[in-house]
C-alpha cells in the first residue's frame, strides 16, 4: 500500500567552498544553488572574531578532558591572551590539536598557563596548521623522562578512551597485545584493565 505523506523541512547547508565559481567551472548545478541560498548567513573566520578565541579553547578544553578522561584544566590568565595575539592559534583545527597536547602532556592539578603554550613558526606546508607545543617541564628533563612521562599519559589516555580494553587499545595504536602489556609493567601502569 503507497501512502502519500506531507512534509514540512527546512535544508540547512554549509561549505567553505566559493559555489558561484563552481557553477562558473560548471562543478555545482546552478539550479541546485539557487534552491539552497534562501538565506544565505556569511559566518566570518576566526581573525574576524579574536573574542572568541579564549572561548573556543575553553569549550575545546571541556569537550577534549570529558571525552578522552583528562583533568579540565582552565586556561591562567595570559594563557589565554596569547591565542588572541598569536597567528598560528587563529585557526579552528590548531586551537584543538593545541588545547589537546595541552591537556595530554600538562600537569592535570594546575590551570594552563602560557609558559606551557610554546608555539613555533608554522611549516609552509602545513598549511599554517601545525603548532609545536612542549610543556616547560618537558623542556627541562632528558629525552628518556621526556618520553617515559609522555607514553605513560598517552597510554593511559587511550586505555580511557577504550574502556580499559587492552586488545582494543592495542589494535588503534598499533601495538602488539603482549607488548603492550609488557610496556604497561615498564611503565607501572597496573589497573583493572580488560582483555
């Protein structure tokens, strides 16, 4: 049996791309644009909006410490003056890669401050995305305490992330089951982990 239903929708679309010069490049329909740009809204980059940069790392540093098991560490004072005055941090994608390392190699009992966010000149081919981030406390240890501190959170940040399921874990940082067991015994990592 065929029953006819009346809907009553709205089509909400988004894109980063120029579509008048898709349809020029006869890349987009133009009867399809002209169906979507009812009300088209402009929303306008980050270096438009500098205010609300301290708001997206906070919400980046809520969103990433509730999802991957971290501390919610907030950001100190100048910590935040600095994403409104440093270039590399007025994109989407390097606040969150930022606020994440942030959290992931930081101390999880203090606030962020701006002596953790040491950012570097971009590679050009990185398309002004990369930031380079080490922690003042990383800085000032040898390469092994570097590395032990950094695979002991890393580690246990994934073993969050999976629910404590060892196989899992393994299988997404592509490590053999064993050894990372055998890594976790040489790292003091022993909890109620799953197999």
């Amino acid at each position: 049996m065929t029953k006819k239903l009346i809907l009553d929708i709205r089509f909400i679309s988004a894109t980063s791309s120029d579509l008048s010069e898709k349809i020029k490049m006869k890349k987009f329909r133009e009867d399809l644009f002209h169906r979507l740009n009812v009300v088209p809204i402009k929303i306008p980059n980050l270096n438009e909006r500098i205010d609300d940069i301290p708001i997206l790392a906070k919400y980046f540093a809520e969103k990433l410490s509730s999802k991957n098991g971290l501390s919610n560490r907030r950001i100190f004072g100048r910590g935040s003056y600095l994403f409104t005055r440093n270039e590399l941090a007025r994109k989407y994608k390097a606040i969150k890669n930022l606020i994440e390392r942030v959290l992931i190699l930081g101390d999880p009992s203090k606030k962020i401050s701006s002596d953790e966010l040491i950012l570097s000149e971009t590679n050009p081919q990185d398309d002004g995305e990369k930031i380079n981030l080490i922690s003042t406390k990383l800085a000032n240890m040898s390469l092994r305490e570097a590395r032990e501190i950094f695979e002991r959170d890393y580690l246990l940040l994934q073993i969050n992330r999976f629910g404590g399921t060892i196989s899992k874990t393994a299988s997404f940082i592509e490590m053999e089951r064993s050894a990372l067991h055998r890594k976790l015994k040489s790292l003091g990592i022993t909890s109620g982990q799953k197999n």
